[in-house]
C-alpha cells in the first residue's frame, strides 16, 4: 500500500462484497421469475389440452353429424321412395365413408295400433326393407316406443337402455288437427362400438393430442367409469385417473359444425348435452374423455420443468461465481507474484552486489599493487573464486528456473545413480560447507538401485536441498543425506535433514512456491533468492516423483522426503 492512498487495498474486498451481493440479487430475483414462469406454462398447458379435447368433441360429433344429415328422410314422397333413398344413402355410406364398418344395422320402426311398434332390417344385398325380429338389446327401446290411438307415440328413452350405439332419426309428417308431430316411422342406426371407439375415437383423438411416438399424455375414453378407449392398452385405469381435463364426448347436438342444433325427436325431449334427448343413445350412458399427463399431473410436469430450469440457472450463476472466485484469486496470485518478484530483484540485487563489492575488492588492491605476493595473494584469488561461484550459482538457477518454465530444457530420463549425484553435489557446495562449518553425513546403501531421472535433474534436486540445508541451518552445523528402498521397491526416498530452526507452521504451504521466502528467513537476512525449492519440486514433479517437507528427528531441524522411481529395463524389471 502506497502512502497517502489507503483507499487502494480497500478496492477489492469492496468489489468482492458488491458483485456478491449483485449474484444473490440476481438468483433471487431469477428464482422468482422461474416460478411466475411455472404457473404461466401450467396454465398454458392446461388451455391447450382443454382446447384440444373441444377439437376431439367437436370433431367426433362432426364424424356422427355427417349420419345425421347423410340420413335424413328426403321431404315428401311416399314410404317406398323413402326406403329407397335410404337404401342408396347407405350404399353411398359404404363407399366413401373412411370407417364404412361404424354403421351395423339399418332398421325402421313402425308405429301401429299393435302392441309391440314393427321394426324392419334393410337387406343390403337386396334394398329392400324386411320384418326383423326384436334384438335382445334392443327389447327395452321396443316397449318404450309403444304408440296407440290417444297416446304420444314414444316417451323418454335413457341411454341405457340401448346395450349398443344407437342413432334415432324419426321421420315428421304432419297431421291437420292431430298433434304438433307424428311419427309413424323412425330410423335407427345401430353403431359398433368397437369401431367406433378404436377407429373413428382413437383416430381423432390420437391426432389431436399428438399421441404418436413416445407421448406425453395418457388419454382414455369412459362410460359409466369403465374404459372405453385408452391411449395406452396396457396400462391400468388408475394411470388415468385422476384426470387432469376432462370432458363430455360423443355429445352429437350441435354436431360440432359450429352451433347447428340437431331437430328434437317427439318424445325424447329437446336435444342437448348430457340430456337423455339426445337422438344418440350410448350403452353404459354418455361416453367422457379425461386426459392426464404421464408425468402424473400439469403440477409435476410444471414442477420438472422448473427444477431443470433452476439447475440451468443455478449453473450458470454458479458459473458467474466461479469466475469472479478465479478472477480474485489470479488476481490475489498475480499481486503476490508481482511482490515476490519485487522481493526477488531486491534479493537478486543484495545477493549480485556483495560477490560483486568483494571482487571489485580484490581486484583493485591487486592492481593497485596492495598485494603482491605471497599468501595475501592466494587469499584474494580464494576470494575471487568464492564470490565467482556465488554469482554463477545465482545465475544457474535463473536460468534453469527460465528454461523450465519456457520449456527450453528438455529432460532425458535415464537410469542414474543417486551415490554419484549425491557426491557430485557435495563437491560442488564444499565451499559453502566450508564457510559454515558444516559436517555433512550420508548413508547411502551400495546396493541402492538407479532411478529413472535425468541426471542433470538429479544433480539439481540434490545440490538445491544440501545449499538450502547449508544457508538455513547453518547453526546446527550437520546435514544428513540418508536412501531407502521403498517398501514395493518401486520408488527410492531420498532423505535429507538438518539441525536448524526448522520451518515455521505458516511458512510449510508456501515453501515450494517461486520467490517465497520464509518471515524467519527475511527477518534473518539470509542470503537466496526463493528458487531452490521450487526447481526441486518442478524437477521431481516431471519425473514422476514427489517432494514433501516436514520437522527432523526428535521435533529439531527440517527434514526434506524426494521420491523418485527406480528404474526399470526394457523387460519391465527392475535395473
């Protein structure tokens, strides 16, 4: 933080706390939306599976409408000409009608002073109207519309008193001071139900609810609470109940062509829906048709929709969130990188300007002819070398730093020798020992096996961790370096340990970092530049290994665990 700006390191928990804020406004506010969404696709869908079992109706009464008005006794004329004409109607019906097999039976009841009216069967074959024996389901219909002189010819007639389909056509003639109507004959129509249910039903009802393919709608069609038709054979009547929009079908006044009242029948009363004066008679009573969504009910249909759009939205919030959270810490970790990069230039800077004031040193009293000869001599060439190594150990690791990064050093695993490496790097930090009177240990067993690691890399590793041993624990004054086989023997653990202060708990999760430097290092002033670790742990890492740090034997001093792996031949074994 500069001086005279405070306000700055104020910014971003400020910008933190106000887009935190605005994220749970905004889930708030979209968690709302979503529902109010809910409850207009709930109505919506509730409209559109009314308005489409008003089209079945209205479609379905149209089909039995076309009956209605294809046999409707032409005006006048006598009764022969009439049979005549229905006759042709039907042979007519049978040719373009797209389910000829809905109509059964073309029959005519006649009324006369007989007990029992007369009813006539229309022979297809030969157009003619012949006597025809009362049909057991249709006995009742036969004493209901018992006429007689004095006596309305017919009376009410309910819907179950048909045990099929039955459409009644009476044919008016008026009589001078009679009644208003009389109706000497009537046509009845007798249906199959099964046809008309599976075929006529089933075809509108499947168009106009979509029911093809996987369908989304359990629709069925009932009378008297037993099935009909159902969408879905298979499944059971409780699949389909409670409905969710249910209504009357098959209700034939008005015949679906848009408001056009069917004429009353003489004592069957005014047409209308539900109204035993219907001119259609159905077995089991009116026949209704209830839809419900296989999801069970529009609520669950409504309420998946919702959960899946609050899972999209909590996703993409969740999303924003994570952004923001990525954003603070690059931005927490670009900061720190920026200070310890700071730190590294100013540690870089300390570390090159004292070989460099010692050299510089030197060299001016050897030109000034200060030192001549003899041992002053050999001290200042001592000296020149020390700092030397010091300058070109500092520039090492810049540069290997740089090239591991940039991905300019490539590493060649090959089986090494981790003896060698580890006397090779005693002999290139002698003179660092040297200077703090360190002993150094080591307890490498000769059948140690190699490891698979690029012998640079190796050197690298082992050379960082007795330099960093030597700076930081200088006052225990001893550093062990100490292999083992793995339990498995697949891994070799290559342990080196110090006497010193040991590492404090806040500084252990940081210690790899690049340019991270200790508070108890800083405050110190030991000379580094916070590269060493971190080059151990790129180069363990890139050779399939590891590196952990914890305290030394007896809770003293730090102890340093690499794992690398042995290496293996070409057969697969161990080398």
């Amino acid at each position: 933080m500069r001086p005279g700006r405070p306000w700055e390191g104020l910014l971003l928990p400020a910008a933190v706390a106000s887009l935190t804020i605005l994220l749970v406004a905004l889930a708030v506010l979209q968690y709302r939306w979503i529902g109010e969404i809910g409850q207009a696709e709930r109505d919506r869908l509730r409209a559109g599976l009314e308005a489409a079992a008003e089209r079945s109706a209205e479609e379905v009464d149209r089909e039995l409408g076309r009956i209605w008005l294809a046999f409707q006794p032409e005006p006048g004329g006598s009764v022969v000409r009439r049979h005549q004409a229905l006759a042709r109607e039907l042979a007519t019906w049978r040719r373009t009608a797209p389910a000829p097999r809905l109509i059964t039976d073309l029959l005519l009841v006649v009324q006369g002073t007989a007990e029992e009216p007369l009813l006539l069967r229309l022979d297809e074959g030969s157009g003619d109207f012949a006597p025809f024996p009362w049909p057991a389901d249709l006995r009742a219909l036969a004493v209901r519309l018992r006429g007689g002189p004095g006596r309305p010819p017919g009376v009410r007639v309910r819907p179950a008193a048909t045990a099929t389909p039955l459409l009644i056509l009476p044919h008016f003639r008026p009589e001078p001071g009679g009644l208003p109507f009389d109706n000497p004959e009537a046509v009845l129509i007798r249906l199959d139900r099964k046809v008309l249910a599976q075929e006529v039903v089933a075809a509108i009802v499947g168009r106009q609810m979509n029911l093809s393919g996987d369908p989304v709608l359990r629709v069925a069609v009932l009378a008297a609470g037993e099935p009909v038709w159902r969408s879905a054979p298979e499944l059971p009547l409780s699949a389909y109940l409670p409905a969710e929009v249910e209504r009357p079908l098959v209700g034939i006044p008005g015949f679906g062509l848009g408001g056009r009242s069917a004429r009353p029948v003489p004592g069957l009363g005014p047409p209308g829906p539900g109204r035993h004066g219907s001119p259609l008679l159905l077995p089991g009573g009116p026949w209704r048709l209830v839809i419900r969504p296989a999801a069970g009910s529009l609520d669950a249909v409504v309420a998946r929709t919702r959960v899946r759009n609050l899972a999209v939205s909590a996703a993409v919030l969740a999303l924003l969130a994570a952004s923001f959270a990525l954003l603070v810490v690059a931005t927490q970790r670009a900061r720190r990188l920026a200070r310890q990069r700071m730190e590294l230039v100013a540690g870089v800077t300390h570390e090159l300007n004292t070989p460099l004031a010692a050299i510089r040193s030197a060299g001016q009293n050897l030109a000034d002819g200060v030192v001549a000869d003899g041992e002053p001599v050999r001290r200042y060439g001592a000296l020149i070398e020390r700092e030397g190594r010091r300058l070109s150990a500092l520039v090492g690791q810049a540069l290997n730093l740089a090239g591991i990064e940039s991905g300019a050093r490539p590493w060649q695993p090959e089986p090494a020798s981790l003896a060698e490496a580890v006397d090779e790097s005693i002999a290139e930090c002698r003179w660092l020992l040297a200077e703090g009177g360190i002993e150094v240990e080591t307890d490498l067993p000769a059948d140690l096996p190699p490891v698979q690691i690029d012998r640079g890399a190796l050197r690298l590793i082992v050379r960082n961790l007795i330099d960093n041993a030597a700076r930081h624990a200088a006052g225990g004054q001893w550093v062990g370096l100490r292999a083992r086989v793995e339990p498995g023997g697949r891994s070799v653990l290559l342990t080196v340990t110090d006497r010193g202060p040991g590492i404090a708990p806040e500084d252990e999760p940081h210690l790899f970092e690049p340019f991270y430097r200790g508070r108890r290092v800083v405050a110190s002033a030991v000379p580094g530049s916070g590269l060493g670790l971190d080059l151990v742990r790129r180069a363990a890492v890139a050779h399939g290994g590891s590196v952990t740090v914890g305290t030394g034997p007896g809770g003293r001093g730090a102890q340093f665990i690499v794992r690398l792996r042995v290496a293996e031949d070409t057969k697969g074994g161990r080398v």
